[in-house]
C-alpha cells in the first residue's frame, strides 16, 4: 500500500477524531481532580453509561439529539449520586480511599451494564445526515469526524469563556486554589464540588455517545478509555486543562498515524509517548511541580 | 544504622499481638491446611498464588503508602516468563519459576526507573498505563505469546527430591510444591519487614517529609520496596502458571491489577496476615457468588465500596486492632 500525502491527512482527522474523545473524558477527569483531588476511577465507566444510555434513547425516540441529550443527563445524575452518596463520606481522609472507592463504582456499572444490555454490546447508525464525507478541496474526509472535532473545540471554547469570564468560572478557580477560603466566604464548597462531579461525568457521557457510531458499544468500552485519559492527563499535566486538550489532541494524531506507519504497534505508541515525556518532563507538558506531592 | 532511632521501637511491624514470628507461623499454618478444609484442591491453590501476589503487593501498598495500580505486569511477566522458558527452551519447571520470580523482580525496577519520577496519585496513574502497557505487548506479540488465547502447551514434569518423586499433576502434590515456594518468599518478606530496610518503608508511609528530613534515601527505598515487591508477585504469577498449566492473557489485565487492591484492603492492609486471609475471602466470594450468577462483580464491587466506606482497616486489620491495648 503506498503511503500518500491524502492519506495521511485522512488518518490525521480520524487521529484528532479519537483525540477529541480524549479530551472530552481527560478535562472532566482533570476538573474532578483539580477541584475535589479525587482520581475518578469511574469516569470510564460513566463514559460506557452515556454510550448505553443515548443508544437506549435512541432506539424509543430515533433522534441522535435525544440520544445525547439522555447521555449527558443519566451520566451525570449517576455522577452526582456517586459524589452525595459514596465519595463525600471520604474527604478528609486521605486521596486513596476516594479513588479505591470509585474503582468499586466501576466495577458496579459495568457488571449493571451486562445485566441491563447484555454482554455482547450494542451499536448505533449515524443519522444519515451525518454520514458520507465532506471535500475540503484537498482531500475528502468523514463528515462525523470533522463535526466531532469542531464541536468539541466550540465545547472547549465555552468552557473556557465558562471558567475565565463568568461568576460560576470564578468560584471554580477560587475552589480549586483554597477551598477553606471559598467557604469562609460563603460560598455552599459542597455544592460546586457536587456540580462539578456532575458536570465531568456529564463530559464523559457526552464523549461515549459520540464515540459509540465510530465504535460501538461494549461494558467493557470504558476501561481502555479510562487508561487513555489518564495517559492524557499525565502527558498534559494534571490538573491543566490545556494540557489534557493539547495532549488529548496530540495523542490521538500519534496513536492514530502509528495505526498507518507501523499497525502492530498502535496500541503500545501512546505508552511509549508516555515514558518519553515523563523521562523529559516528569510532572507532564503543562503541569506544575509540587501540585500532588 | 541510624533508623532504630528515628522510628518507634520494632514492636508492631508485624503484627501487635502476633508479633513477626508468630504472623508467619499463622500464614504458613493457614496456606498449609487451606487444601485440607477446601472442598476443591484447585481452589486452595488459586487461593495460594492471589494470597501470595496480595502479599507481595502489600508491602508496597500496605507498609510503604505507595499505590500502585500496574502490580498485574509483575504477575503477568513472572507467568509468562516461566511458560515461555518451559515452552520455548524446555527448561524444568522449578528454575522457570525462579526465573519468572526474577523476571517479576526486573518489571518492578522498570516501574522503579518510570515511575517513581512522580508521586502519590501521579505514580498510581503512571503505573496503570505501564500495566496495561505489559497487556498491548502480549497481545501484540501474539505469535510468542499466544494473544487472547493465552500461552499454552507446557507441562510441568515429575521432580526428584532425594529419591523421592513428585508428580506435579496430582493436585495435593502440586499445591504442596507451590505451598514451598510460598513458604520460602513469606519468610523472606517477613525478615524484610523486621530489618531496618522494613522500618525505612514504614516511617515513608507515616511520614514521607520527616523520613526524608531524617536523611533516609527515600526513592532507592522505593526503589528497592517495588524490586522486591515485584520478585514476591512474579514468584506468584509464576506459580500461578504452574497452577493452571496455561497462562491466560488476563495475567496481565488492568483487572488483576485492581483485585490485588481489593484483597489487600479487604483482609487488612500493613497487616502480615491480612493478604493472605482478603485473597482467600475474595477467591471465596467469587466462588460461591458465581455458582448462584454470572455478575458476581457486581456483588464484588458492593462488597469493596463497604469496605472502603466502612471498614478501611480491613478484617484482619480491624480483628487486630480491636486487640491491641
């Protein structure tokens, strides 16, 4: 197979496609962090729960707007119950049991979703709207994942209008410097904590439902996810935002034109892009020294 | 050695009411009768190899405070190495399980030389990659490895221990012969744990700053306590392949990785005993909650969120607490 200029450019968009994946599930993990230092453990999970449950929408209603919508929501109220119910218990006592304690919600959600929808995994079709490819007058690419890549930078652009210019951005940022001051202020610290748990679930829900055309579904869908955003986050640098999106980008570009050069070693180039930056710059691209130790 | 000054006297690092000699001597007693009071040899036997592999996690997670959540390498690789040897060279099966407890050793000081550039949290998110990492080798290398089917076909054949024949394929005999490996690397962890190199890895999880500021060499501490930990957990991946005669790929998996948390905080962490009795709990309960259904994660999973929530000592940890004065 001859290796052209057009498709390496195509494998690029499919690369920044898994990319945009990426970073939707690294920012609510590196949000989650940054604001409760809790290392979501079940933020795979929630992004499997968002997959099966737009798919589920979708197959009563047929629209793949409900079927986001119903994604975003279920995750993040499984979310927001996992914060109020399981983790809040646990701050003050040490970072461990928080993550140990999400592991075990993991192990929970997935088993439900065997349960529920069966083991073999379920699919979903692209409207047709969204199907077929789009010329950009140097090469031809796929519809889905050009929308998938610009919507998520519209996302991230919101988010970050969000957090830098708005009164909820500033109680955020406030929090994640010194919440005892923030509280002291008066500012409900529970309350945002709880949003956020919510809100980055919600991300990761959102991710699994646009991710589930490309890929399908299976209960076991989150856990490699999950491995990936943690790549991602440590690339970038923990708790940087702009960190997860330039690593989440970057990463899936990497892994996605390692799948063209050399197919066999496509799953082993994000570690290997991991050891590299760490034996560099050990605390990630964008991180801080100091911020976990 | 100046570290008997800087930590509480030895009493306690073992055990509070066992002490350390009498924590092994009820490990050993516990792993030596465990065949006779299962109903199935094979059970016992899995219940050896994760105990062993919780207890090797355990001095990392337990004693030193480090979390590592990528420990299914060490595993994995002390198992795939002893299949391979076998496989490949027709090496006799008790120097492949010496080999693969090396092989075990040697993963730990890759995750040394990686890892522990970063710390706490970061460490944990550094060793899950660097696990699954050793999981997209197997699979990538499947014309060695054997893929997702696993690593098949090796035997392990009868030994002579003076003039005495040991047929590894009898079940009693062969939990006997992995209960003697398990017995060498116990009291092998349990002199490490009352040397000062032991008292070192305490007083970094009760104090990282402090252990420092006393002018102990932290990182070759850890260094040292994940080589070591990797020797006691690929001895038992070795085992583990001697035990079901193949090596299947979840060796490996992130999952196994998990279930050596789980085990540990479920009998009691920094606990000599604890381990081996959270091993036994959780072969148990997926044991038994398989034969009524399929989702006994599910079951599992609710079990470890107690655990976590309510009972963070563990039972065995808890057991012994409650004694203490």
């Amino acid at each position: 197979m001859d290796i052209t200029l057009d498709l390496v450019l195509q494998q690029a968009v499919t690369g920044l496609a898994l990319g945009a994946v990426y970073v939707l599930v690294a920012v609510g993990l590196s949000l989650i962090f940054g604001l409760l230092t809790v290392v979501n453990f079940a933020h795979g999970a929630f992004f499997m729960v968002g997959a099966y449950a737009g798919i589920a929408t979708h197959e009563y209603t047929g629209s793949f707007l409900a079927a986001g919508v119903a994604a975003v929501v279920v995750s993040a109220l499984i979310g927001a119950f996992s914060e109020r119910v399981l983790v809040r218990p646990l701050y003050g006592r040490g970072i461990d049991y928080p993550l140990l304690l999400t592991f075990g919600i993991s192990y929970v959600l997935v088993d439900a979703a065997r349960i529920l929808f069966g083991r073999q995994g379920l699919s979903i079709d692209l409207p047709e709207a969204l199907q077929g490819g789009i010329d950009l007058g140097f090469g031809y690419f796929p519809l889905y994942r050009m929308l998938l890549v610009a919507g998520t930078l519209v996302l991230l652009a919101l988010l970050w209008l969000g957090i830098e210019r708005t009164r909820w951005g500033l109680i955020i940022r406030a929090g994640a410097r010194d919440p005892l001051i923030l509280r002291v202020l008066g500012v409900d610290v529970s309350r945002v904590w709880l949003a956020i748990f919510a809100f980055g679930a919600g991300l990761a829900g959102l991710a699994g439902i646009l991710a589930a055309p490309l890929r399908g579904a299976t209960p076991e869908m989150g856990d490699g996810v999950l491995v990936s955003a943690f790549v991602v986050t440590v690339v970038g640098g923990m708790g940087s935002l702009a960190g997860a999106v330039v690593a989440g980008f970057g990463l899936g570009v990497a892994v996605s034109l390692t799948t063209l050069f050399a197919p066999a070693f496509s799953d082993l180039a994000m570690f290997v892009f991991m050891a590299i930056v760490l034996l560099v710059r050990p605390n990630g691209l964008f991180g801080r020294a100091g911020l976990l130790s | 050695m100046s570290v008997a000054q800087t930590v509480p006297a030895p009493t306690g690092l073992l055990a509070r009411r066992f002490g350390p000699v009498g924590s092994l001597a009820l490990a050993l007693v516990f792993l030596a009768v465990l065949p006779l009071v299962l109903p199935y040899t094979s059970l016992a036997g899995t219940v050896l190899v994760m105990g062993l592999f919780a207890a090797g996690y355990n001095l990392v997670f337990g004693y030193a405070g480090i979390l590592s959540l990528g420990h299914a390498a060490m595993f994995g690789g002390g198992a795939y190495t002893t299949g391979l040897l076998m496989l490949k060279l027709g090496l006799s099966w008790p120097l492949a399980v010496v080999a693969g407890a090396v092989a075990g050793a040697l993963v730990g000081i890759v995750f040394a030389a990686l890892a522990l550039r970063t710390r706490g949290i970061y460490f944990a998110m550094v060793t899950l990659a660097l696990g699954q990492c050793g999981y997209q080798l197997a699979i990538t290398f499947a014309d060695v490895t054997g893929g997702d089917n696993g690593l098949r076909g090796f035997v392990a054949a009868p030994i002579e221990i003076g003039g005495l024949v040991l047929d590894p394929a009898q079940p009693m005999v062969r939990y006997y012969l992995m209960f003697g490996f398990a017995a060498v690397a116990l009291a092998g962890l349990a002199r490490v744990l009352v040397s000062p190199f032991g008292m070192v890895l305490r007083a970094m999880r009760e104090n990282l700053p402090r252990a420092r500021a006393c002018g102990l060499d932290v990182r070759g501490a850890k260094a040292l306590a994940l080589a070591l930990s990797g020797l006691v957990c690929g001895l038992a991946g070795s085992l583990y392949a001697i035990h079901l005669s193949t090596v299947p790929v979840d060796t490996l998996g992130y999952h196994l990785s998990g279930q050596a948390v789980m085990m540990t905080l479920l009998g009691g962490m920094g606990t000599f005993f604890g381990p081996l009795l959270g091993a036994a709990l959780f072969v148990g309960a997926e044991h038994l909650v398989s034969d009524v259904t399929e989702y006994w994660q599910t079951v599992v999973g609710i079990l470890f969120i107690g655990f976590v929530l309510f009972c963070p000592k563990g039972v065995w940890g808890t057991f012994e607490g409650a004694r203490q004065p």
